[in-house]
C-alpha cells in the first residue's frame, strides 16, 4: 500500500501522531527533498527523492520513474510519500498518484493528513477566523478573510485584495523554518520567498 503523509507546516512538533504510527510503521519512507527530510529524521531515516521544480518534461520523467517503482513494491510492501503539509494540497504526491493511477487503477492508497500551511497562519498572526474565509480565486463582497498561499508577490496581491475590500494585510514567510517573518504589513514588499502566506481581512 502506498500512504500520503501530510508532515504540517514545517514544525516537527507539528507532525500528527497519527503520521508518526505510519512513518514508523511502514517499509520505506520516501520524501521530496531535504527539507521534509530534515522533519522526519528524529522519527526514521527517509530516502531523499529530489524532483526538478514545474512541470517540465524532466520533472514529470523522474515522477514516472518514481511511480513505476511504486506500483511495483506497493503490491508487497507498505510505502509512505511524506510531504510538507496536507497531501491533498499542492503536493508532488499528487502528481506521483497520477501517475500510478494511469498504470494500475487499482493500486491502494491511504491519506494522513497534515496541517495545513493556510490554518496555521492564523495561530501565528493571533487573529479569529469568524467570518467566511477565501482560499481561492472566488470573488465575494461578503468574505472577511483571504488567505494567499505562495504569495511570492506580496505588494501585486495586497493591491488587489484591496479592490475586494481587503483593509489589513499580515505577510507569513517560511513559518516555522529558519529566516521566519511573520508580521502585519502597511508596505508590502514586492517579493517574497516562495514559502510565503499573505492574509488579508477586511
């Protein structure tokens, strides 16, 4: 069986238990890179898979590789794909399921889910969400709160959030990694790490 573990976002202590059961259960632990390496090597030692960043021809050849093997060790063994926060959101896991679903339909998967990156915002800028809360590009005069993930151009997005009646904006870089900011912003920079969030509230 093939297992989709969310690691949250990017605090060991904010891996679930319930990923911990798995990691350490499991036969093998692949994860995408060194920096979600560096959050399960208290737990198990991983092996580091590192996949050329888009979608080029290069970065889908090696997540082919990656699934042929998969559909293969998966009918014998337990494998877990740990990823930084939830599976289900943005992840190369989503890509390698692809592409083991193109050649076996029918291999067996199971989701962990992690915590996600665009709730844990929140417990960081100290601020309730008790209104309707906007994560994609729906557009509606009665949303209080907009999250942006990947903000990587914080003062384009913060002028647009405006013309949705976005009036405070709090920028969230690499929570939880090292070079961390997180603060409320009048002057939006006008770039941003790629691990960045930018939150507005109207």
């Amino acid at each position: 069986m093939l297992f989709g573990v969310g690691l949250g976002p990017g605090d060991p202590k904010l891996i679930t238990l319930k990923a911990i059961e798995v990691l350490k259960a499991v036969d093998e632990v692949i994860v995408p890179g060194r920096l979600a390496e560096s959050l399960v090597r208290h737990i198990v030692k991983p092996r580091v898979v590192n996949f050329p960043m888009g979608k080029g021809r290069e970065g889908r050849e090696s997540i082919i590789k990656l699934a042929k093997e998969l559909i293969d060790r998966c009918s014998r063994e337990n494998i877990a794909f740990a990823c930084l926060g939830d599976p289900m959101f943005y992840s190369t896991f989503h890509h390698l399921v692809e592409e083991m679903i193109n050649i076996n339909p029918g291999i067996e998967i199971e989701v962990v889910p992690g915590i996600p990156s665009f709730t844990t915002v929140f417990s960081r800028i100290k601020v309730f969400v008790d209104n309707h809360l906007l994560i994609t590009t729906l557009k509606d005069d009665d949303i209080g709160y907009v999250v942006v993930s990947k903000a990587t151009r914080p003062r384009e997005i913060c002028e647009r959030l405006k013309k949705m009646g976005m009036k405070k904006f709090y920028l969230a870089e690499r929570m939880f990694m090292d070079g961390e900011r997180v603060e409320k912003i009048d002057r939006p920079p006008e770039k941003a790490d790629y691990f960045t969030i930018v939150v507005g509230i109207r």
